[in-house]
C-alpha cells in the first residue's frame, strides 16, 4: 500500500519560487526520522538555460560541512509545457543538468534515501547553478516519508534553517 499525501507523506518547502540568476540554495532539512525524501524541482524557464540542479549532504542545517550526494539516486524529469508532458525516468547519478534548450514548466525529482547519505550525514539540501537570466525561477518542496508512522491529530516536524 502506498502512504496517501496528506497522511503518510510531510511536505516541506524548500524554496518559495526565485529566480535562479545567481543561483539558489535551498533551505537544508534534517532527514534524522525519515525514511525516504523526494526533492521536488519546479522550474519556470523563459530563457532555455542548461541549469544544474545537485543535491547536497550536510550535518547541520546550517549548512555545516555541506558537499554533494556520494550516491547516484533515481531522478525523473518532465516538461509539462510540451505534449508529451509525463516524467520520464532518467540516469540514476549525483545531480541533474536540464537540456540547453529547454523551456517551460520543469519538473525534476530526485529520490533520496537518507541512508545512503553517509554515517555523519543527515541533512540535505539542493542548488540550482546560475543561469544569468532574471525570468527563470525554481520552487523546491521536499516530500518526506517518516520512519514513523504518525497518529491522527500528531504533527510532524522537520527542522530546517
């Protein structure tokens, strides 16, 4: 069976929607109790931009001590401007870099399991590279599936910076 969003699976925000010129880090989050997280990317871009997005390890929310993934994890990627607007699977790796010509409604989700993170690490995060251009944005929710499951009525909190 499959947790349902509004029970089984914790939004946090990452980043309200921003524009990428000069690039963006996402708020860091602690992963200590959960069990599986997914790093939701939406981009707006209205000037094609080769924009990279890489998730990153810490072991603080600080971010202290912050680098990349060591471990490739499953990443989808979909243009939900185009007709053929599905998520489509792609290379497992450390980070993702969007087609250069690519415009549009972007999707980009990485699965992340925190166990993979390393025995000092548990918190992560994600950047998206520069892309000099003013009317590209990205939004970054992260979905979290606690080790735990939660009683009605219970709150769940993830901390972040």
């Amino acid at each position: 069976m499959f947790p349902s969003i509004p029970e089984g699976l914790f939004p946090v925000s990452g980043t309200k929607p921003v524009t990428t010129s000069g690039g963006v880090t996402a708020d860091y989050i602690s992963v200590k109790n959960a069990q599986m997280v997914w790093i939701v990317c939406h981009l707006t871009q209205t000037v094609a931009h080769a924009t990279v997005l890489a998730p990153q390890r810490a072991t603080a929310v600080a971010p202290t001590g912050n680098v990349a993934i060591a471990t490739v994890v499953p990443i989808w990627y979909g243009n939900v401007t185009t007709a053929t607007n599905a998520m489509a699977k792609q290379t497992d790796a450390v980070s993702y870099t969007m087609g250069g010509a690519v415009t549009g409604d972007v999707y980009v989700i990485f699965q992340i399991d925190p166990a993979t993170l390393g025995s000092t690490y548990d918190v992560i995060g994600i950047t998206a590279s520069d892309s000099s251009q003013a009317t590209n944005f990205i939004e970054v929710t992260y979905w979290i599936l606690p080790k735990y499951q939660q009683g009605a009525g219970n709150n769940i909190s993830y901390i972040t910076d």
